[in-house]
C-alpha cells in the first residue's frame, strides 16, 4: 500500500514545521500557501531551539 499525500494549508512557521516532521516521518507531504513569495510581515517572531532544531 503507498503512502497517503498530506496537504497542509499554511506555509507559515506551524504549517512548514508539520511539513518538516512528517516528512521526516516518511509521510508524503505537500504545503498550500497563496502567498507569491516569503517577506517580513508583521511583528518578528523568536524561534524557540525546539523550532530551530526542526
């Protein structure tokens, strides 16, 4: 039997960190985000080791 395909929805910090575990899990993983490009938006956000780590 193959692996099912996860979609998360969300390429933010929760959603790339999912994506990250489970494919280090051996899922099958792809990440929606409607954003055209990745830029500094808001407030800076701290990442604890934890996150880093991942």
């Amino acid at each position: 039997m193959s692996t099912p395909l996860i979609g998360i929805c969300g390429g933010g910090i929760g959603g790339l960190a999912a994506a990250i575990a489970l494919n280090k899990l051996g899922q099958r993983v792809v990440v929606f985000e409607q954003a055209p490009q990745f830029a500094r938006v808001g407030a800076d956000i701290n990442l604890t080791p934890n996150a880093v780590r991942a």
